[in-house]
C-alpha cells in the first residue's frame, strides 16, 4: 500500500499558539489527501480533502479559517491549527487514496496534538 | 441514522477462538468496503477490502451483503495480537464513512 509520513507525531503548545502538521506521501504524487480528527474512544472525523494546486474542500462545522490547509505541491500537504486552545487537543491523521481504481485509503502515522 | 454503525463491543475472548463482527451501513449506493485495524494511539491500517463475492486473507474472512446492507469480518484461531479496535469503512461517492469501531480483547 501506499506510504504516508506525518511530522511531528507528537506536539504540546501553549494556548494561542499555531501548530503546522505535515503529510507528505512517500511512494506517489498524490493530487487528493485528506485530513481527520479523532477524540479519544471515538472514530475518525473527516474535516477536509486537501487538493493540490487548490484550496481546500472543508466539512461542515469544520472553521477553516482556524484549520488552515496548504496543498502546494503532489507529495506535501499542511494543516496549520491556528490559535489552538485546549478543546483541540486530538489525534489529527491524514490519508490518502490509492490510485488505479482502487479505493483504499493509506494512513499517516498520525500527529498527537495536546494544548495546555 | 449514521451511515455506518458497529457494535462498538468490547469482545473479549480466549486465544484460539473464532469471532465474528458485523457492520450496517444506510447508503444502498455504496460502493466499496473495508475493514480497518487500528491499535491504541496509532492510525488506522488496512486489514482487507471487503469483495461481493466475499474474500478471505489467511485467518480473516470478509463477506459483503448488499441486500441486508451489512459487512463482516470473521477471524479464526484468535491470537494474542489480534487485539486492536477494527473499524468499518464505507465508500459511498467521493465520502468515506467510519464505523466507531468495534474493540477486540483476545486473551491468554
């Protein structure tokens, strides 16, 4: 399956402050990815489809003045959490889909973002 | 009604047992059909595609049932390290929908 890296896997901030999350695929240009949020004991929440070249596709509920999503190239995709505050704090995991008429997503390693 | 529902558990059973989970979905227009594995704190990873005419991948067995709108996992002989939440996903159009997941405990 496809290969899907995300940096840090790993972050605690202070209250106010921005948070960049990467994606990057590994093993093919991907022109969609997509980015999910998960609380703890429950299942993945999609918030956008980041397309590359464009703006982001956001999901309803989802500010995306506060989720900021930077698509600028085929293998790196961004998701900025701006002004964090505590209530953010969640497990953000990014995907993609595989080519070739295949369905499958390929998940990121996944990025555990607490706010203090 | 949710798209996709799980029994969210948790199943708890005895090494070497056989268990079986199953998942509904609402969207008759669905399209494709996966079963996930996703550890404690980490993402979730592929387990198999779910194929109409049912597939099977060593110890685990997924059948799709387009009339009654529901898909199942069977895994066999049950190892330790089968232990994880598996999450239901469906693909319906350009969405995916998930499951909540359904919690699996395979004890010594």
């Amino acid at each position: 399956g496809a290969v899907v890296s995300q940096h840090p896997s790993w972050v605690i901030c202070k209250s106010g402050t921005s948070v960049k999350i990467e994606c990057r695929s590994l093993d093919f240009q991907a022109t969609t990815m997509f980015w999910y949020r998960q609380f703890p004991k429950q299942s993945l929440m999609l918030m956008a489809t980041s397309n590359e070249g464009s703006k982001a596709t956001y999901e309803q509920g989802v500010e995306k003045d506060k989720f900021l999503i930077n698509h600028a190239s085929l293998t790196l995709s961004t998701l900025t959490v701006t002004s964090a505050h505590p209530e953010d704090s969640s497990f953000y995991i990014c995907s993609e889909r595989a080519g070739g008429g295949y369905n499958e997503q390929f998940f990121g390693p996944g990025t555990r973002l607490t706010v203090l | 009604r949710k798209e996709v529902e799980q029994d969210p558990g948790p199943f708890n059973v005895p090494e070497g047992a056989t268990v079986a989970f199953n998942c509904t979905y609402s969207n008759s227009a669905s399209q494709s059909f996966f079963w996930y594995r996703q550890d404690c704190r980490k993402e979730p990873k592929l387990l198999m595609s779910v194929y109409s005419s049912g597939n099977e991948d060593g110890r685990f067995t997924a059948q799709l049932n387009r009339a009654s709108q529901y898909i199942s996992l069977l895994i066999r002989d049950s190892k330790l390290s089968d232990s994880a939440t598996y999450l239901c996903v469906v693909n319906t159009g350009n969405q995916f929908y998930f499951g909540t997941g359904t919690s699996l405990t395979v004890i010594p």
